[in-house]
C-alpha cells in the first residue's frame, strides 16, 4: 500500500459541487492499494499514521501524534499512486490492485481507523472527486509498506 499524509487545517471532498466529507485539523490520506498488498499492510499503515509524530509542540517541533492533537483524518483512494511512468509517456497501473480488492481494503482500512477512535470521513471509492486540501506546513510524507518488507 502507498499513503500520501498531508498535515491539514482543514480540507473536504466534493462530488458534483456536494461536500461529502470533511474535516477540520488532522491529515488527508490518499491512500493508494497494490495487487500485492495484505491485511498486515492495513495494520501497520493504520499504526504507523495515528502515531506519527508530525505536529507541533508548544515549542514547535513535531512532536505530537495525530492522537495527541485529536485530529481527524480525511480518506481518499488514489489508485494513481500506483502509477509506473519509466516507459513511454501513459503511466501504467499494472501494480494497482483490482477494484474489488481495493475497495475491500479502502473499507476495512477506515473501520480501523474509526475502531482507534479517530474520526474518519472520505470520499466516494471509484468517484470523480474534487478534493481541496489545506495542506499545513506544508508537511506531506508518503509511506510505502513496501519499504517495512
């Protein structure tokens, strides 16, 4: 699986000019799931994001989690993330994994973080979405479980 984390004041998604989710202060969480991916993956990325020590303390260094600032998290899936470009000039999405299992794991990722108490909103799998992000910071990380194998 591949994240995109960007710290946020706030940010929404919006299909056809109706917001369907938003959040105030917390991370947007593009969240991209690969052909080879597991429920282990879920886990450790569903850790991983609520403890990251990515905002700021009373003193401005990023010391404090997601958990610590009560901060929320807006979920978007971004099959994109899987994107491979070294050929040609169309980026292939031969790594992605199928809808049916990316939808499967796009859910059961957001009941994890909704089981850890954070409040969760997201978009709409599969929808043309508009989302507007607040990024703050900037701060933005990616993280791919590829890396933790």
């Amino acid at each position: 699986m591949k994240v995109v984390l960007q710290r946020s004041k706030n940010s929404s998604v919006s299909i056809n000019n109706k917001v369907v989710g938003s959040i105030n202060m917390g991370l947007v969480v593009l969240l991209g799931v690969g052909k080879n991916d597991t429920i282990e993956d879920i886990d450790y990325l569903v850790n991983k994001i609520i403890n990251l020590r990515i905002f700021e303390d009373d003193e401005g260094k990023m010391n404090k989690s997601l958990i610590d600032v009560d901060g929320e998290i807006l979920l978007v899936s971004q099959f994109t993330l899987y994107a491979e470009t070294r050929k040609g000039r169309r980026p292939s999405f031969i790594s992605a994994g199928s809808p049916e299992k990316a939808i499967e794991y796009y859910e059961i990722f957001k009941d994890k973080l909704i089981q850890n108490g954070i409040i969760t909103q997201s978009g709409i799998f599969q929808a043309e979405m508009e989302v507007n992000i607040v990024n703050d910071g900037p701060v933005t990380i990616i993280i791919d479980t590829e890396d933790n194998k």
